[in-house]
C-alpha cells in the first residue's frame, strides 16, 4: 500500500536505551532513511563518520547554519553544535520513503512546526525510574557525582514525554523496536497519507 | 504495557472481505472483545446464536431499544433491525480490555459522539473497485440483477471511507488483518491511553 511519507521523531531520556533500540528498527524496517545529525564535537573511539554523526569543524557549522542547510540546530552546555542535515531528509521524503531521527525536545518542537501533521513523535520511556538508575548506574564510567547529575537531567528528559504523541516503553529492546514497527506501519494507513488506487468507474 | 482501554469499529462495502479478515485478527488478538450485534433477521443455515449474532424476535428488540440496552441501532430496507447491546461492551471495557466491533457508517457515527477519543474507526478497503467488482461476481449466488445492485450499493458505502481513521487494504486477508493488529497496538501508545508505572522519585 503506498502512502506519503512522514517524519518520525523519536526521543529518550539517557539511559532508556534509545540508540540500541534504533538499532534494531533499522534491522526492522530497512526502507526507512536514518537521517544522521551533524556535530562539533569529536568522534568517539567506535563512532563512524557518516554513521553515527557527520563530524564537521565549528566552521563549517557555522557556515552551514547561515545557508540555512539544517533543519534544526542547538549549541549545547559544552559549546558543540548539533543539528539536522535538511538535503538528505528532503530528498528521502521526495522518493517517497518515511525519514527517522534521535532529536532532543528542542529539535522536536522545531521541526513540528515546520513539518505539523507530516510527523509523529515517538517518546522511549524506561520501564520505571529505579530501572533508569540501574541502567545508568551500571555503565560504571562515571563517578558517583556525575552519575546523581545524570539522573537529575534524566529526570527532567523525563518531563518531556507529555509533548509526545506516543509512549513506548523499552522493557526490552526487541518488544521497544517491534512497538515502534507497529507504530510506523499504523501512521502509514492513516487515511491522510494512503494513496489508495481505486480505479474510477 | 498497560492502557486505557477504547474501541475498534470497522466497516466495509460488502465484498471487501470483513468477515474472514475479522476472523483472523480473533486469532492475532485473543485479548480483544467481540461485541456480537443483535437481530431481528433469520439466522442463516452456518450461523450460530450469540456469535455470529444475536437472534432475537421483533417484541424483544424492541424492548431493548425502550430501555436503553442498546449502544446504536438502526432498522434496515426490509424491516430488520440491527444494534449492539450496551452491556457486554461496557463490561469488556470496564475490565481493561480494549472492544472490536463490525458497524455501517450510521452505527459507528452514532458511537463516535458518544466515545470520542475513546474510539477509533477502521474501513476495510477493496484494493481496487475492479477487484471488487471480480470478488462480487465470483460469489455466483445472485442473479445479474442482485449482482448490479450489489455494486451500486458498494459504491455508496466506499464513499464512508473519509469519515474513518485508518484505511486497510484488504490485498490479502493475512495482511489486512496483521495490518488491523499493527493500528491496535499503536492505539494503544498513544500518549493519553499509556498507564505508565513511573515510580515517583
């Protein structure tokens, strides 16, 4: 069934496990285009330029905000940039193929604006608060007092699911992939965008 | 995942399928409702009383309709009367599970005033009028005429189609009915249908 394409905005508190999920509902759904986000800030060890960020110099972010080549961008505490690549999301939704992305409230609430009902957003909820700060407790890497920072932003993250139009909760990360499967196959029967070939008679 | 549970109405011109699609989504979801129309109308030689409906005389219809025990109802081109008892939904709802329901455009706009959000609505599409058209004529159990008349009214009831929410088409019945358990379960995301277990921290 062929249908208009849309946007599927999808975001996380740290540690509900967002960037596995997304893992898996690429695996899912492999005619989804995965728009990359463009950074500042420097790969880490096992990051991929082109895969999980474009890595560009502060000039060439710069630059490319005043050409107005990004859908949405922010310039987080630390000072790095981050922001959405408009070409390849606009190109993607021109074939006909339905665009995902791992954006923050802000870059949410932008690209609702500009996009309305052409998008859905999807919150990734943890199964519960003490489940959050087991998951964020466990990775070890930080010390116990940006681990207490880390959930008091998780706790505000939290906050934002109010502004989404769906909850999924990532209990595992099979189920929280296959929900969102079920979500995006959904949005593409709303009668809106089914390009229904009903020949006239 | 708990949720808020609401109700499915789904409707078809005649020959889209509905009743073997229905079938199948039972067997996809066994956690569903069935709400079982009531009639005035004979049962048919392979119909069985209280599931396929409820066969029930003309006195006792109409002592439904007087107190009320009925969600919608409607008497047809012929006499017979049609309607959803209100208990058994309500019950089934009461008890968290979520409510399926085959209705024509005036039953499920007569349930859309009362339930609101707490509905949503289905049309079953043919993929195309032609194959209609072949499916109609394949039944062989009605003269030209019937057959005629048959796809006139089919015309009239596709025309409904705008007033639903999600459109299905029924290529194959697997798939239509994968289709309508994919719409279940995104429905039950929604934000405001989510009872998140969120401990309070």
């Amino acid at each position: 069934m062929r249908h208009r394409p849309f946007l599927i905005v999808i975001s996380a508190p740290s540690g509900a496990g967002k960037t596995t999920v997304l893992n898996e509902v690429k695996k899912l759904c492999p005619d989804l285009f995965y728009s990359v986000s463009a950074t500042t800030r420097s790969p880490r060890p096992n990051e991929i330029d082109g895969v999980d960020y474009i890595f560009v110099s502060r000039e060439k972010f710069e630059e490319m905000i005043e050409k107005e080549e990004l859908l949405e961008w922010a310039r987080v505490f630390g000072g790095e940039y981050y922001g959405t690549p408009k070409k390849p999301v606009l190109k993607a939704l021109e074939s006909g193929r339905d665009v995902i992305m791992d954006l923050d409230i802000q870059g949410k609430e932008t690209l609702e604006e500009k996009f309305g009902k052409e998008m859905i957003s999807i919150f990734l909820l943890p199964p519960s608060f003490e489940e959050l700060r087991r998951r964020l407790s466990g990775r070890n890497t930080e010390s116990e007092e940006e681990l207490k920072e880390r959930l008091s932003r998780a706790k505000v993250e939290l906050a934002w699911a109010d502004k989404y139009q769906y909850w999924v909760v990532s209990s595992s990360v099979d189920e929280a992939a296959r929900s969102i499967t079920s979500i995006i196959e959904a949005e593409r029967m709303k009668k809106e965008r089914v390009i229904y070939p009903l020949d006239s008679d």
